[in-house]
C-alpha cells in the first residue's frame, strides 16, 4: 500500500474526510464571509471541543453576537419553523449600536477626517449609539460629546456615557427630532469638533451589510425567510435588509414602528414609550425620505416588503413576557419587535419558515422606563432606609412572594 493509499485510509478510519467534506459543503451553502475560519469552527463542534476565542483588542469582540431559538415565548399557534433572536446585548458596550458605532469612528480615521488627540467627536442619539460612540472615543483616546433629548428614559444612557468619561449635552424635549439634530450638527462644525452624524452616516448601514447580515446568514445557514426590526436610524433595516435580500430575493423585511408614531407610513409622530424607536422624522436609509408625509403609505418600497407597528403597552407586555419565559432580559424595542415577529410566526403562510429578530440591548438599561415601574416601586418598600438595625425584629422581614 502506498504511502498515499495509507493516508486516505487513515483518514477514512478516523472520519476526517467524511467531516471535512460535510464542513466544506455547509460552508459553501452558507456562503460564509471567513471560509476557513468558518469550517474550523464546523470542525470543532464535530470534536466535541469549543475553540477558544481568539485574542484580541477590546474593540475587537464587536460583533459575532449569538443567535438563540425562542421557544416558551411563542404562542401555541406558532405555525413558524423557528423564531431567532440575534442577542445584540453581548456586544461590549451592550448592545447593537456598537457595531455603528466602531465602523463610522474608524472610517472617518481611514479617511483622515479625525485623530485621536485632536478631534472631538460629537452625536445625537437617543442613547445606546451615544454609548457605543464615548465607549469607542475611550479606547482610541478621542474626547466626545455625546447630545441627548433631556427626558427621564435617558438616565442610564447618561451615566453610562460619563462613566466612560464623555461630556453629555441634554436638550429641550419639545423642541423635537428636527432641532435636536440642527443644534447637534452646529455644535460638531465647531473647530476641532467632528460630527459623525449616525442618522445619515452610511457608514451606519455599511457595518450591517458587512457583519450583521452575514453574521444572520451564517448562523441559520442561509436560511432566513423573514427578518424584523424596529427603525430608530433605519441602518440596521437597510443594511440587513440589503444583505439578506441579495441572497435570497424571497426574503421578507418587516420594519417597525410605535403605533403612536407611524412616519414612515405618512401618520403623525405623538409621544410613545419604545426608546431607540422613530426619532419623529423618517430614515435617510430607507426609501420615501424625501417624499410628502401625505403621499407615503404603508405599500412595500425600497427593502421594506411590510410596515408594522407595535404599541407602548404591548413593547412593556412583551418585554416583560420574554424575561419571564426565556430567561432573556429585553428592553421596550425588543419587547415590540418579538411580540410582531409571534404575531408573524402565527400566520398560515409562515409555516416552515424561520424568522429573525434583533434584540437590540439588554434590559437592565432601561430601568427609569416604565417597563420597571412595578418593580421599582416594590423594592422601594422591600429596602428601606435606613435599613432595620433591631436585633429583636423577625429574621424574615419581606417576602415578594406575599405582595403578590
């Protein structure tokens, strides 16, 4: 027997080509964006044996985020294969906007248009962006001005964005999305300012065509039917959307809104409580930008096949329902995009498809939203202060169990 004839023999022995051949072929169904690294990952899972993670810089653990399975969540007529949600909290800054936020920092660097040092970066957001940015402008050595709506749900996003040592600018509420973003603008064409302008940055919905979408693609395995997501910039929609799209034109891109403030249908914009969605103007992303409220409606156009909507009181139901079931602590947009993506999941014509659902941050970010107010409101009796100091008092001095 040849030295050859004994290798291929050893091989077969040991099912290494049989394992290597499945691995290339799933690779190649997936079309996945690192071949090699992908079919060592494939590998691995065949051992028994996780690879470890790799070494890297902080910012180098962006993205990769898990995708997991909803299952106790789902209502009993889920007539869906699988519903998916893409656990954008385990980004390092926790949550999705990390992604944005790293790649228009670093290309606005690859153009020489900032400089760590020298530059002050400066946005508007209604938070979790404001986040990602201060914590991207602390490990490259930027100074950052990070300019918010002045509205309670901001608490945590503020101290966040001090913590990693960011100067915070509260603006006037009422004045509204428009003006906030006008004051903001002005404020970043100030000498050694830059303004990185997420809501019309394309770099915003480049860092989703270039890792979230193919991050989803990978994970089911090229098999996603129906993707959904909340607009707050529009990016992630148009990024995902686009990606998804040119690899399966039969792809379905759901994007919603509040109830109360449907703009990209050509309704009004009145107060709402799902923090990170619809700023009050309609998505540079998405198509109808520049069209008359009066003339857009909810027919698909651009990426967008439907236009859905979910209200206050269902996003704080639903967030609560998911955590309770799955284990999985959501915030408001969250709670409103899963409760779409069920009510999706329970159609007749989603039987044997998977949907995709992006969580976007975790929800222990939004306790000033009412999503906690129950609770807030029990642990404020629950932990007195100052706390018992009798020594004779019951051992046992409260039991959630008994306000029920």
């Amino acid at each position: 027997m040849s030295g050859v004839e004994q290798a291929r023999e050893y091989l077969k022995e040991q099912g290494l080509e049989e394992a290597v051949t499945e691995a290339i072929a799933q690779v190649v169904k997936e079309r996945a964006p690192d071949a090699l690294s992908r079919v060592a990952e494939l590998l691995s899972a065949k051992s028994g044996k996780v690879a470890p993670p790799p070494l890297t810089d902080y910012l180098g653990t962006v993205g990769n985020t898990p995708l997991v399975t909803l299952s106790k969540c789902l209502p009993a007529e889920c007539k869906a294969k699988r519903v998916l949600a893409k656990l954008e909290m385990q980004n390092p800054g926790g949550s999705l906007k990390d992604r944005i936020a790293l790649n228009m920092i670093e290309e606005a660097e690859k153009k020489g248009l900032i400089k760590p040092g020298e530059t002050t970066l400066v946005d508007f957001t209604s938070g979790n962006t404001g986040i990602g940015e201060a914590m991207v402008a602390a490990a490259k050595g930027y100074k950052c001005i990070i300019v918010m709506p002045q509205v309670p749900p901001m608490f945590e996003r503020y101290i966040i964005c001090r913590h990693f040592g960011a100067e915070v600018q509260l603006l006037n509420p009422a004045a509204g999305g428009p003006a906030w973003v006008k004051y903001t603008k002005e404020l970043g064409a100030q000498p050694g300012n830059f303004y990185i302008g997420q809501m019309d940055n394309e770099d915003n919905p480049a860092a989703h065509v270039e890792h979230t979408g193919p991050e989803i693609w990978a994970q089911t395995g090229g098999d996603v039917d129906v993707f959904v997501h909340g607009i707050g910039t529009g990016g992630c929609i148009a990024g995902v959307g686009k990606f998804l799209k040119e690899k399966n034109p039969e792809c379905k891109v759901v994007a919603l809104e509040p109830t109360e403030a449907r703009v990209h249908v050509g309704q009004p914009f009145s107060k709402h409580g799902i923090v990170g969605w619809a700023p009050g103007f309609h998505s540079a992303f998405l198509e109808g930008a520049s069209t008359p409220a009066a003339e857009l409606s909810d027919a698909p156009r651009g990426v967008v096949d439907e236009w859905g909507h979910v209200s206050t009181p269902e996003c704080v139901e639903w967030a609560k329902k998911v955590a309770a079931t799955e284990g999985i602590m959501i915030g408001p947009s969250a709670g409103a995009a899963i409760k779409y993506a069920c009510d999706i999941a329970c159609k007749e014509e989603s039987a044997g498809k998977t949907i995709v659902v992006v969580v976007p941050s975790h929800g222990i970010r939004y306790v000033a939203h009412p999503l906690w107010a129950g609770a807030k409101a029990e642990a404020t009796k629950a932990l007195p202060s100052p706390p018992c100091s009798d020594k004779e008092a019951p051992i046992l001095l409260w039991d959630s169990a008994a306000q029920e």
